[in-house]
C-alpha cells in the first residue's frame, strides 16, 4: 500500500509542476496581471482620450534628429502628432493625423493624404497601439494570444506573450516577471525607405498618471539598431475632444 501510495506520488510530481508552468505562463493571466500592475482595467478605460507632450532623438537617414511631440490618441483609432524636428539647426513642422479611416501627412507646406503601403502602416501603427493598451486582448474577440518565452529587459527577467489577429501584424509584448508591467514590445512595421523591419520598443521609468503606471522613457530600435528615444514629460486624459483635431491639417 505504502510503495502504492508512493508511485501515486511520483507521477504526480510531474503534473503538478507542468501545471505550475502553464499557470505562470498562461498568456492571458499574464495579460490580467499586467492590466492589474498598471492600474487596472477601470482606470485604463477612463483614458480614452490622452494627450502627450515629450522630447527625444531620432536617427533620419543617418542624421542626428531632435524631436518635440505633442500627440492626442483617441480610442480605439484615432491619432494626431504634431513634431517639430530639428534638422542641422532648421525646424521643421511635420503633422501627421488618422481618423479611423483617411490618414494626412504635412510638412513645409504640404498635405499629403495617405494611400497605399503608408496609410496601411498607420492602420497597423493604430492597432499596435490598442494592443499594447492591453484591456482589448481580453475585452475584444479577434485577437489570439500564445506563450513567447522569456527574455531579459532592463536587467530583469520578462515573460513574453504573441499577439495575432486576422490581417494584423504579430505582436510580441513582454512583461517584468516581478511587477507584471509591459517592458518591451516587438512587431514589423516600416522604416523611412518603406522596408518592413524588426521593430523592438523597450519602455521604461514608469509614473503614475490619474492612477495608470506609464512608461515615461521609450527606446526603439530597428533591426537591432536604434531609432529613436523620446521621454514624456506631460500626460493629459481629456474628457472631450473637438474633432476637428483628426480633420485634414
């Protein structure tokens, strides 16, 4: 009876410590527990319509580039930037707005409206950025989510959840293993020459915003080489927004 017992023992080792891995690495626990560190999903909600301004670099064809942003983001797919780029000493205005469906592009003068493999950019550009705001993975059908490993970032050990979705570019979002916050994000998308490219986008220095834990500092790199670092220095939500703001500029 005893040696019976034993060998029930035994094989139960095994199960219960592939089932303390699927628990610690099912994705859409990983998911809940990020929504949780960051504030959760009642408060992510009620930032609906954000307002950020920040500074940064960027590399533009092999030159050194500084960057001033205002950007407004309007769930679930509307976006307007207003950047002022610092070429060699000359600023240059760009404005670059989305509204769900057209998307423009002006600079020194000039409205362009987006077509083609630029305006499909930006559509993909927009769901990136409702994916990494996390609560529609769980809220929204259409998305499927799978384990991607470990990685590290910062120094820390991250978990690794894919994100797919039909006609969407694959998302890869990795979470401190510790705190449960979303650390870094990878997907394709296209660089200044319009060549799909590895995008890797690491954030970092997390404050609190109306009760929501946002990375204040973001690095992104393509193929392994760095892009762009920006730094926000103002996080504003807005309770109603003229719409005007995503017209033709």
């Amino acid at each position: 009876m005893q040696r019976w017992r034993l060998g029930i023992a035994v094989l139960c080792v095994p199960l219960l410590w592939a089932t303390a891995l699927r628990a610690q690495d099912d994705p859409k626990a990983l998911v809940e527990k990020a929504i949780k560190a960051h504030g959760g999903e009642e408060k992510m909600l009620k930032m609906a319509t954000v307002r950020t301004k920040g500074t940064g670099n960027m590399d533009f064809m092999g030159l050194a580039v500084n960057i001033n942003v205002d950007s407004l983001w309007s769930t679930p797919d509307k976006l307007r930037t207003d950047m002022t780029l610092d070429i060699m000493g000359q600023q240059i205005s760009v404005k670059q707005v989305f509204n769900g469906e057209k998307g423009w592009v002006s600079a020194m003068g000039m409205t362009q409206e987006l077509s083609g493999p630029l305006l499909e950019e930006v559509k993909q550009a927009v769901v990136a950025k409702r994916i990494e705001n996390l609560v529609p993975l769980l809220k929204e059908k259409g998305f499927t989510l799978s384990p991607a490993g470990e990685t590290t970032v910062n120094g820390k050990k991250a978990i690794g959840v894919k994100v797919t979705a039909k006609g969407v570019r694959d998302s890869t979002l990795f979470f401190d293993k510790e705190s449960g916050l979303m650390v870094k994000s990878i997907r394709r998308m296209l660089d200044f020459t319009q060549k799909e490219v590895d995008a890797e986008t690491i954030y970092s220095d997390f404050k609190e915003f109306d009760g929501v834990k946002v990375a204040t500092k973001t690095l992104v790199q393509q193929d392994g080489k760095k892009f762009m670092e920006a730094q926000v220095s103002e996080l504003k939500v807005i309770d109603k927004v003229d719409a005007n703001e995503f017209g033709k500029p």
